[in-house]
C-alpha cells in the first residue's frame, strides 16, 4: 500500500510563497492522478488542484488559479504546491492524495484512495 508524506508546511506572511511536497513511498504510475486538499479548522476539506502523472494535465480550484501550481518530478517521484501570494484564508492543513486509477481518467471528479497525514500552512497577515 502506498503511503505519502507531505512537508514544506510553515508559517509564513501574507504575500510570501511557500512550496509543499508530497513523497509517494512507491513509484507514481502513468495513469495515477495526484492532488492537495487543504482543510481549514471548522471546515471542510476542500479540493486545491490535482495532476496526472502521465502528462502534467492538471486542473485548480478557482481560489487558488493564478497563484498556486502543481507540479511533479517523475524521476525523483515526488510531487509539489507552489504556493504564491499567500493569503491569510490560505491556512489550512494541506493534504496529498493518490488516486490510484489503472486507466487514463478524467481529472474532475477523481476519488482518491490513499492520503497523507498533512501539513501545516499558517498564512498572517
């Protein structure tokens, strides 16, 4: 079973970049579809973006369009958030999650299989 594990999480300004990333234990394949959530405390998890591993085709959440990107290193297995113009409303717990498909399938909608523990983003202002 695959386990991921999320860090880079932090305190940070309003206005800094932060980068996330998110190490798989067992290689990535083509067809996998990563993502982040992230959770607010009182809230619910709520989608961030996601990626598929075999082409880099990836999809966001409007909060975040323009100011986060999702990217992966295949040959390093890993998979990163970059985060920019950080807002305070971006504090959350930001999450990694595998959708482990074994065909291609679409990005909307994807139901995840496995997750990280999390990691921490306070955004201040």
């Amino acid at each position: 079973q695959v386990q991921l594990v999320e860090s880079g999480g932090g305190l940070v300004q309003a206005g800094d970049s932060l980068t996330l990333s998110c190490a798989p234990s067992t290689p990535m394949l083509s067809n996998y579809i990563m993502a982040w959530f992230r959770q607010a405390p009182g809230k619910e998890r709520e989608f961030v973006g996601n990626i598929r591993w075999r082409d880099s085709q990836r999809t966001y959440a409007d909060s975040v369009r323009g100011r986060f990107t999702i990217s992966r290193d295949n040959p390093r297995n890993m998979l990163y958030l970059q985060m920019s113009m950080l807002k305070p409303e971006d504090t959350a717990q930001y999450f990694c999650a595998v959708r482990l498909a074994d065909r291609r399938e679409p990005l909307a909608g994807a139901r995840y299989d496995v997750w990280g523990q999390g990691t921490q983003v306070t955004v201040s202002s």
